[in-house]
C-alpha cells in the first residue's frame, strides 16, 4: 500500500532526485445514483489532484510511464478503455500522455477477468457453504496472483530515475518494488468523498432497518 510522505505540495525535493518514483493516485468512481452533494466532491476531488500532480512535476519532473487498473492493453486501445471507464482519470491520464509519457498495460487479461468473475459470485449472494468457499478461496487465490503480475509489471516498465503514475483503488493489496519512492496523492477532497460515503451507508443502514 501507499505510504503518505508528508504534504505533498511541499515534499524535500533534494532528498528525492535519485531512484524510482510512482505517484499513488486513489481512483474514485463517478455514480450518477447518488445525489448532486457526491458529484460536487467527486469534481472537486479530481480537479485538486490534477493540481497536485502537476505541482510534484514541477518538483520532481516529468512523468514517463502511466498505470491505470483494470486496463490490460497499452497504446490507443488503453487510452480509448481508460476513457470508458473513468472520464475523469482519463484526464490525468491524457495530460500525462501529451508531455510524452506512455501508458502501460498494468494488467492481464486472463487474470483480470477471472478475478472480477469470482468477484461477482460473491456478490450475488451464495447459499451453499461448500459452494461459497471453494469461490471465496479461487477469488483469494488469483487476486494474489494479479497483485503479484501489476508490481512485476511496473517493476519491468518504469525504469531506473523514471517518474510513474498509478491511479488505483486504496483498498488494493499490491507490494510495490521496495526501490520505488511512493507519493500518495491524498487531496482534502477525498476525506470528504469518505465521510460522504460513510453517512449515506449509515443512512442505508438505518431506512433499511425501518421497513
């Protein structure tokens, strides 16, 4: 998991000149089923790390190579997937791309699917003991191995002195190669995203408790 070190709109810009550097960027998801209060944080979350971003290139230098989950192809395949799935990333993504960085393939395929497959059988709710064991233990299993494939990948691509982006959720399990300087971008917003979303799950709670 990211580490946070310190503010990042002051890092000790001469104790990070060497090595491998990623900037950890927490990926938060648009949903038009919750209200206009959500969608103002979510905008204002993305425009202040689009801020913060560019303030470590300033710092720090340019980006070199790009990371984004849930994408298995590079190139204009990736940018177009990258898109689809999150408009507001893609614009990270995108800003990156035009000062010359590249955009790598940080997933597999096979895996990839395999793991969001499991995943969904767990969410619709086994009955069976056995049955949801045996499900719970293959979604353990081969989230490990696409942990294990996303480090190997950024490890491969982000060469020695480069600066990398990855944009993925907090709640990941990925060891980043231990010679890699992390920067976990963590705008104000996103405590308010999380406090947002924590009173609308208690609010859920409590009307679903009442009927």
């Amino acid at each position: 998991m990211a580490e946070e070190l310190g503010k990042i709109e002051k890092p000790p810009v001469e104790s990070f000149k060497k090595g491998r550097k990623l900037y950890f960027i927490p990926l938060v998801y648009r949903s038009e089923a919750f209200s206009e209060g959500y969608l103002e944080k979510f905008n204002k979350y993305w425009e202040q790390v689009e801020k913060q971003v560019a303030d470590l290139a300033l710092k720090l230098g340019e980006v070199k190579k790009v990371y984004h989950e849930l994408i298995a192809v590079s190139g204009e395949d990736g940018i177009k997937a990258v898109k689809e799935l999150n408009d507001s990333s893609h614009k990270i993504v995108q800003a990156c791309l035009e000062k010359k960085a590249q955009l790598e393939a940080v997933e597999e395929a096979d895996l990839l699917t395999e793991f969001m497959d499991w995943s969904r059988c767990l969410v619709i709710g086994l009955q069976n003991p056995r049955v949801l064991t045996k499900v719970y233990e293959s979604y353990i299993e081969v989230g490990k191995k696409r942990n294990e494939y996303i480090a190997r990948r950024i490890d491969e691509t982000l060469k020695e002195d480069e600066i990398g982006i990855v944009l993925m959720r907090e709640n990941h399990q990925v060891q980043f190669p231990s010679d890699i300087q992390v920067f976990y971008v963590s705008p104000p917003a996103l405590d308010e995203i999380k406090r947002w979303l924590r009173e609308h799950e208690s609010k859920s709670e409590r009307e679903s408790d009442e009927k």
